[in-house]
C-alpha cells in the first residue's frame, strides 16, 4: 500500500511515537511505503512530502513535537482545497491518508471522507477533548508537567504565605486543570464547564487563612469562565483559523482575589510549557498503540474511521461521531476534586 500521513492542529507529545509505529508495523509487516506530508493539510494540498522509513525515525520515539511539521491549516480554508488533496492522492497513487490531530484536523477528514476520500483518523491533543475515545495521547505528559509546577510553586507559596494562581490549557475543557489541580493538590480548580463565582472562590480563601493556612493554589484553566454578572473579562480574541485566543483569565483572577481578600497573589502561566519536550511512558504507549491500529486499519480499508481508546482496548470509531461533540470531564471525577477545595 502507499499510505500519506500527517499532523495537523497544536503540536502534541508523542506525534512522533505515532508516526514511528505506522512507518515500523507499514514498511515491515505490510511492505507499505509511507509519505509524511508536510505542515499537516498544507503539504498535501502543495504536494510536500518526504517518504518516512526505520532508519530516518530512529530516536524519535522520546522526542517531543512532530519530524513532518504541522499547521493549522484545512483545504476548507481554500476554493480548490479538496481538489488539492484529490490531486494528491491520485498524483501519488496513495490508498489513503492518516490524519493525526485533534478537533479541527479531524472534522475536516470526516469532511474530505464524506466527499469520497479515502482518510483515518488518530486523535491526539493535550486537552483530552476527543469524544468517544477515554485518552488522547499528549493528555497525560501535559498533567504530568503541571502537576510538577503545581508541586513547585506549593513551596514558594508556603514561604511567602502567598495565593498562587497557576493558569493551565483547555479551552473548552477542564481535564488538564482537574487532574493537576487534584494531583497536585489545589486549594481550588477552576474549569470552564463549571462557571466560578469569585466571590464563593474569594470567601473560602479568607475562611482557610483564618484557620492557618495563609498559602493557597488555584488552578485555572484557559478557557474558565466566571458566573454571568460577577465581574469582567477581557473580550475572546480569534486567530487566523478562526480558533478562540486564550490564555490570560489568571490574572484577572489573581487580581480579583488580591483586591477582595488582601493576600499576596502571583499568577503562572504555563503556557505552551505543557506541549513541549518528551512524552511520558504511558504517553509513548498509547502512541504507539494507536500508530499500529492505524495502519491495521488502512489494510482493512476503514475509511472515515479513528482509532480510540475504549474500555482498555484500542478500536475503531467513524470520526464524524467522534467530533460531534467535545469530551467534557467526567462529573465524578469533579466531584471527587472538589472534595478538596479550600
Ligand atoms: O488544542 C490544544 C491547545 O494546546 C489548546 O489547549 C490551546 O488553547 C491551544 O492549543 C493553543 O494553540 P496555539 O499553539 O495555536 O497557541
């Protein structure tokens, strides 16, 4: 078989875990021949691609972001786009192309699917917001390093009896935020599933000084949202692709919980941090996983499907259902962290 494959959307750890797998299980158990497109959509739409091999990934499987380069951008994007993509895949007699990325890469495969093309889709995003699948991978590296910085900044907040407030990703959800908050030990976790009142937030800092503890932590999430009417926030902002622009809900925040209770706050944020550097082991394990269902899959022919994490087996699902609507945390789980508010 000849079999594309990219990465599209906000880089992730462990991109390269799953190219590894599909060029390893392709090119040795198949005899596949692989193209990495370039840039994501990009380098399929301009016909940019180097051809992946063992040899030319090995040391890759540790290494964060992605050899074949990614983007945001989608052959919607584009009058000719899909032409573009119909162009080269008949231009390089490719059987199919796997598509490695998050919401937005894989609602424009279950597009192209439904215009005919041949696609498979592998979710991956830090935020862990894909549905039916229970793990993206990338999710697990990125609360692995928040919880760190949260267990490190418990410190410098205790000597200075100090409010940390640490803002972390998830736009439209909070799984990062409530697993580092709970791993990590949050005095509050902030999410935007669940608008704050800041005054309930303000009221149980000041009651937990009261009693001793003058250090608190206060995980936000990005995309966190306060109660209608309770105070401002600066207008969402948009990029290019059309996605929201967050990051900043910290220090309205901190400035808040300063202004209304007196205490010392400091605000993080983590940022870009989170998507950086090595995958965790369980990480390069679901990867990898993925990676060799996905190539399984071309051979079985089963377009417009991704793979997904369900019940501790990896299977296939139609990526249209996947992206119908987004993962949201798991209201026993935020009920357990909750537990451990203030
Ligand atoms: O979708 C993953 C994500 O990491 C979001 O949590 C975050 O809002 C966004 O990407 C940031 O994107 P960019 O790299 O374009 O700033």
């Amino acid at each position: 078989m000849r079999v594309g494959v990219l990465t599209g959307g906000g880089d992730c750890p462990g991109l390269n875990a799953v190219i590894r797998a599909i060029v390893r299980k392709g090119t040795k158990h198949y005899g596949d021949d692989i193209l990495g497109f370039r840039d994501g959509w990009r380098g399929v739409m301009d016909n940019d691609f180097d051809t992946l091999d063992i040899n030319g990934l090995r040391g890759t499987l540790p290494r964060g972001g992605t050899v074949i380069g990614t983007s945001r951008i989608n052959p919607y994007m584009y009058p000719d786009g899909v032409d573009k993509v119909r162009s080269c895949i008949d231009a390089n007699n490719l059987d199919c192309i796997i598509a490695i990325g998050g919401e937005g890469t894989l609602s424009c495969s279950a597009e192209l699917f439904k215009a005919g093309l041949p696609i498979l889709g592998v979710p991956k995003t830090i935020d862990n917001d894909i549905g039916i699948t229970e793990r993206t991978f990338g999710f697990d590296t990125a609360v692995t390093i928040a919880t760190e910085a949260i267990d490190r900044l418990h410190s410098t907040a205790e000597s200075h009896n100090r409010v940390m407030v640490v803002e972390v990703m998830g736009r439209h959800v909070g799984h990062i935020a409530t697993w580092a908050g709970l791993a990590g030990g949050a005095t509050f976790t902030l999410i935007p599933e669940e608008p704050f009142d800041i005054d309930d937030v303000c009221a149980s800092l000041s009651r937990r000084h009261e009693k001793g503890r003058y250090a608190s932590i206060v995980v936000v999430a990005e995309g966190a949202k306060p109660k209608e009417g309770t105070f401002e926030v600066p207008a969402d902002s948009y990029d290019e692709y059309g996605h929201i622009v967050l990051g900043g809900i910290a220090n309205k925040v901190a400035s808040e919980i300063e202004t209304r209770t007196g205490f010392e706050t400091r605000v993080t944020i983590l940022g870009h941090v989170q998507r950086g550097g090595t995958p965790t082991a369980l990480d390069r394990v679901l990867s990898s996983w993925y990676g060799v269902a996905a190539i399984d899959a071309a051979h079985d022919e089963a377009w417009g499907q991704m793979v997904a994490l369900v019940a501790d087996r990896v299977v296939r699902v139609p990526i249209a259902d996947a992206v119908r609507e987004l993962k949201f945390v798991n209201p026993q789980l935020w009920e357990t962290a909750q537990e451990f508010f203030a």
